[in-house]
C-alpha cells in the first residue's frame, strides 16, 4: 500500500516447556499472509532467547503463544527484559490457555493484548495492524 516504512516485523513464539505449537504457527501464517514479516522462533524458548530475537530482527511486536500455565511468569519476564534494555516500545501480545481472572493482571503488566481460545485470525490481524509501533510519518 506504498507505506514506505516497510511491513510490520513481528516475533511470534513459544517461550517455556509448552511443546505445542499450532496455534502459533496458525497465528504466524496469518499474520504473513496479511503481509507482515513474522520470525517464528520456534518451541522452547527462553524470555531472554525470545527479546534478543526482537532486538536483532528490528520487531515492532511479540505475540506469545502459552498453553501451560506459566503465563504470568513468562510474560513478566518477557516485559522485564524488555524494559532493561529499554525496549518498550516492542508491543506484547499474547494468547493461549489464559484464565480470564489472569487476563486484568497481565495488562497491568504492561501485556497490551490477550487472545483467547476463539479469537479469529482475522481479529487478531487486524489488532496487530491497528496497535504495532508505527515508525513517525514526516508531514503528517
């Protein structure tokens, strides 16, 4: 669409001992097939494997996928990193098995977004599409 600034870059990934992978790669393939640049880093990954990945692929968001139960922790962690190493600006999203009752506590950690089962692709595109960081257009 001539946005010269390039497709929004978003790391996709299964951070912890969770060993199952289709939702991610459900959520990857629709987010590239909407036209964004998606890193999926695979299972098992580490908080700190996962912000180095978003700080050397340029990411404008991190979408984790978390089936088992290690939500809060994980999610903190990812959100502490990326603090440290003043990286905030890389938005955080997140879905899987989350308790509804979790959800008000993970944005008060400064998780932008969770999707739960059910969420379509198309709503979870179009979420990503109106909230990524967005390099500064000049003139306005």
């Amino acid at each position: 669409m001539g946005v010269a600034a390039g497709p929004i870059r978003v790391v996709v990934a299964k951070p912890g001992l969770d060993g199952h992978d289709r939702g991610a790669k459900v959520i990857a393939r629709a987010l590239r097939d909407a036209g964004m640049e998606v890193i999926y880093t695979g299972l098992h990954q580490t908080p700190e494997q996962i912000v180095d990945t978003a700080l050397q692929e340029d990411a404008d968001a991190i979408g984790l996928s978390i089936l088992s139960g290690a939500h809060n922790t994980l999610f903190a962690a990812v959100i502490d990193l990326l603090k440290e190493r003043d990286a905030e600006d890389i938005l955080v999203f997140g879905g899987g098995i989350i308790p509804e009752a979790d959800i008000p506590l993970l944005k008060e950690k400064g998780v932008a977004e969770i999707f739960t089962p059910g969420a379509t692709t198309a709503s979870i595109v179009d979420w990503v599409r109106a909230n990524a960081r967005q390099p500064a257009a000049s003139g306005g």
